[in-house]
C-alpha cells in the first residue's frame, strides 16, 4: 500500500467518525472569538477617545476668512508645526464671511496679534490652519475672535 491508500483509508475513516471534529477545540474558539471582540473593543474605545480629546478640555477662539476653500470640521490647527487644537465648526456670517470655530487644547497660550491662515497640506489637498504667534503679551480668551487672518483665506505656498 502507498500513503495515498492510507490517506483515502484514515480519511474515510474519520469521516464516518461522530466524534471526530476536523476544527480546533471548542474551548480554544472560544477563547480566540473572546480575545478578538476584547482587542475591537479596545480599538473603538481608543478612536472615540481620541475624537471627543478636544471636545472638553481646552477653550474656543473664532476665526473670520473670506475664503476656506473646503476647510473640514475636525481639521488640525497648528502652531510652530505643532498641532494645538482642531476645527469644530465651519458656517457662515451675515456678511458672507466664513467663520470657523476652533478647539484649543488646554494650556495653550496664543497671543491677540497672532495671524491666522488656512493653508493647503501637500499635494493632497488637506487643509490644516495655521497660526503664526505674534509678540504682545495679552492673549486671546475663549469666546474671542483672531483680529489678524490671512487675507483671501489661503496661502498660494502648500505646506
């Protein structure tokens, strides 16, 4: 007899076996269905966590442009390229400006006479704003609107 013969014998074999399972033992099905779901969990813990950081802590400081061009709310805010903060709303004024609510995370100092852009994220068309600090020692507080933004709302330089 060849191995094959044997193989076609132990196969029919275990075919006809009731108690033969050609799966994992139900215990360990188990235990890896209960590690998987624990692992999502914990993934979609950590999403949401990190979405809702800069929905309590930190303060709200508004921005006027004439043009976004397609700025998303949940867009990074950044300073010395350092991400502060994220947009939380984008609308639009009475007088036809855009005006863009942003969340700063707390602890973060900006100056009144910062300027303020909205700028293009490489070739990808992302938009991030950007703030540049100015030098005056009083600060802008929450509730408050940036004086100094980019004319146009955009910079022609990509980031």
């Amino acid at each position: 007899m060849n191995s094959l013969d044997d193989f076609t014998r132990m196969r029919r074999f275990t075919q006809n076996d009731p108690n033969f399972t050609h799966s994992r033992p139900r215990k360990f099905n188990a235990l890896a269905r209960l590690f998987t779901l624990l692992m999502v969990a914990i993934i979609s813990i950590g999403a949401v966590a990190a979405i809702n950081s800069y929905n309590g802590v930190g303060y709200q400081v508004y921005a006027e442009f004439d043009f976004v061009g397609g700025l998303p709310e949940g867009a990074p805010i950044e300073m010395g390229g350092v991400q502060i903060g994220m947009v939380s709303q984008v609308s639009s004024t009475d007088s036809g400006l855009a005006r863009v609510q942003m969340h700063i995370e707390k602890g973060i100092v900006i100056s009144q006479d910062s300027h303020i852009s909205v700028q293009s994220r490489g070739d990808m068309g992302g938009k991030i704003v950007t703030i540049l600090p100015g030098q005056s020692d009083k600060t802008i507080g929450s509730g408050e609107t940036f004086a100094d933004t980019e004319p146009g709302g955009l910079r022609s330089q990509e980031i």
